[in-house]
C-alpha cells in the first residue's frame, strides 16, 4: 500500500495528479481482502487498468486499485471457436498478439489499442469495423458487496456503441478480474472498414492471414494516432454522436459532405472528428493542451497540461459543435 502516489505514469494523458492510497492488485484473493480491510472500508475506491480512457481533473482522495493480475491461455473448444481468457491486468495489444501467435485470428481488428484486457468490455473498445462484444465469450466480475465472483455473457454486459453495464450504476461497482474470448476456427478478415480494406489491397494483400491484418491495423493506427508514450493522450476524446435519420437530412442539406454512416436501427452515426475538424480546432492548442493535427478527435497533452486544461478546451470544442450544427458531443473518457 502507497501514500500520497503519483499516477502520472499511471494514465495515458500524462497529468499529473496523485492518490491518497495506490494498491497493486495480482488476485482475486487480495482484491478480497482489500476492499473488506474495514481500515479502507470509508475510502472512495477507483479501479485503474491501464489508464488509458480517463482525464483526471483532481487528485483522487481515496483508494485507487490498479488491477495487475496476469496470466492467459486457452480453455479449450466450443461451437466451431477456440475460447482464450486472459487476467484483467494483462496488456490489451500483447494479448491480442499472443492469440495470433497461437494462430488464432478474430480480434485482430482491434491491434494496439491502449489499455488492459479487464478495461477492454468497460467501454466495450471497437475499432476497424470490429468491436470486443463481437469475439466476447463471458467475464468473471468479483462484487464487492457480496465478496464473491460471477460469471457475466454477453447479454448481462449489455454492450452498446463505447458502453456496457459496467459504464452504468448496476454494473458500476463490478470488478472484472478476468475476460473469455470464442475466436472462430473458420476465420475471415473483417474488412468492413474502407480504410483498412483499401490499405490492405494497396498492400497486395487480397487474402491476408490474421498477422497481417493486424500488422496493417497497427500502421494505419502509427499513421494516425498518437503515441501516449510520447504524446500524452486518450484516443478518442468524443464518441461519434448519433442522430435521428430526420436531423441527418436536415444537416446534410446544409453541408453536403457531413460524415455520416447509417446504424442498423435506422439512426445516423456522425463522424464527430469531422465535425470538429470543420470547426477549425485540428491542431490548436489551449494552454498545453491541444487538437491532435493529424486526427482532430484526438485530444492531446502538449507537455504538462492540466486535467482542467483538457476540460475547457473540450468544453470549447463541444460549444462549438452545437452552435455550428446543433449537435451535442459525449466524452469518450470517463472523468475523475
Ligand atoms: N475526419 C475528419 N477530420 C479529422 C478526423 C476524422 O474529417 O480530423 C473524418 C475522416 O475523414 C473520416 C471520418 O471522419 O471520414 C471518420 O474518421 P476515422 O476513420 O479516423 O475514425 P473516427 O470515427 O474518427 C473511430 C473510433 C476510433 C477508431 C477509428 C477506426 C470512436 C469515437 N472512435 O474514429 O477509436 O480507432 O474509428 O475504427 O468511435 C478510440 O475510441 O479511442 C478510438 C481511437
């Protein structure tokens, strides 16, 4: 147990705030017996991964509990698919690589995507046509009011576009020690995506092998993302907002090339990095904090930035985009 901890390491932003109590957690057995020390009992608690979609604003006075428990492997077959389970703390992207290795393909898609495997269902972390919810088996989630573990599918994690139950107050309180994947035995490439499909074709790659999809994933996101180890970011700081079909047309009459992507349910999903982009934030700053140029849904810590910095600027940003087109931003991050 730490005092007073920096978690400035501890959070892909790179802002410095500290923690009143830090603990590491490498079990289900010490997850236990930390949150029933009765010493601890009146802390308010945060769960850490690996930091990577969270903006602190504060220092955090209370118990913050880093889940670092390891291990992975595979269970076993099921249905036509081989089921892997990984510990919460593991890396999401070595983990993803492990499975390749093991010549598993299926979420490739989501190569190097920052965070942990027991963030990964909390916002149910998607890219490149492909979301975790769509390779999930089920999860093993210890509650601390019981003091046991369950086992959650799918259906209880009640995942949605960046969300799940776990994003939501009956699930907020959960604790997901480890995670089970059902990767298909008749794989295909998922090439949804234009983006990854033309890189791929561009590649000479017509019929890639789950590696190679991933390796192109990993150069698309090089190309366009920042690296948090050296640009201290969250990914997307806005999650892509959704309209009725009805405002979409009303928008596109205004301006012709609005992004837009039809949903299944008949809704219009916007690209709100466009729309900040027209807005003319890409590559401005506010104080150290700043519009990514090169992907203007990216938030960026130029060195030494504020929680309160990225705060006011993405206030500035979202003001912006209603004034412009009437159409409200959500942040992606959760804020502490
Ligand atoms: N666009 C612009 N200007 C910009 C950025 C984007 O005009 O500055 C336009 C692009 O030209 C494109 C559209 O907006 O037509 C969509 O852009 P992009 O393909 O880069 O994807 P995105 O919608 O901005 C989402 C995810 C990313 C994920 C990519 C690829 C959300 C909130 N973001 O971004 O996820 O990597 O698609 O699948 O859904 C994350 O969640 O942290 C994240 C990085």
């Amino acid at each position: 147990m730490q005092f007073d901890y920096s978690l400035e390491h501890l959070n892909t932003f790179g802002i410095a705030a500290r923690a009143r109590r830090f603990v590491e957690i490498h079990s289900v057995d010490q997850l236990a017996a930390t949150l029933a020390d009765p010493a601890l009992a009146s802390l308010p608690r945060l769960f850490l991964g690996g930091g990577s979609n969270l903006l602190f604003t504060r220092n955090f006075d209370g118990l913050v509990l880093r889940m670092a428990n390891l291990g992975k492997h595979i269970v076993g077959k099921q249905h036509g698919a081989t089921l892997v389970r990984a510990a919460a703390g593991e890396n999401w992207h070595a983990f993803v690589q492990w499975t390749l290795q093991q010549g598993l393909g299926g979420m490739e898609n989501l190569s190097l995507i920052p965070g942990t495997v027991g963030a990964s269902p909390i916002q149910n972390i998607g890219a490149y046509g492909a979301e975790i919810k769509d390779s999930f088996h089920s999860l093993t989630a210890f509650d601390p009011a019981s003091g046991t573990t369950r086992t959650m599918t799918a259906a209880d994690c009640r995942f949605g576009y960046r969300d799940s139950i776990f994003k939501h107050p009956d699930g907020a309180g959960l604790v997901i020690v480890d995670v089970t994947f059902a990767l298909p035995d008749a794989w295909q490439p998922n090439t949804r995506y234009a983006e990854l499909a033309n890189a791929l074709l561009d590649a000479g790659l017509a019929q890639p092998t789950p590696q190679q999809v991933s390796d192109t994933v990993v150069a698309i996101r090089r190309r366009k993302l920042p690296d948090p180890a050296v640009i201290g970011n969250a990914g997307s700081f806005f999650k892509n907002p959704v309209v009725s079909a009805a405002q979409c047309a009303v928008l596109l009459e205004q301006f012709p090339t609005l992004v837009h992507h039809a949903q299944p349910d008949g809704t219009e999903k916007l690209a709100a990095g466009w729309l900040i982009d027209q807005c003319g934030w890409k590559g401005r700053n506010l104080g150290a904090a700043g519009v990514y140029p090169k992907q203007a849904l990216v938030l960026v810590n130029n060195g030494g930035a504020t929680g309160a910095e990225v705060v006011a600027l993405a206030a500035a940003i979202r003001a912006d985009v209603m004034q412009r087109y009437g159409v409200s931003l959500e942040a992606e991050p959760v804020f502490i």
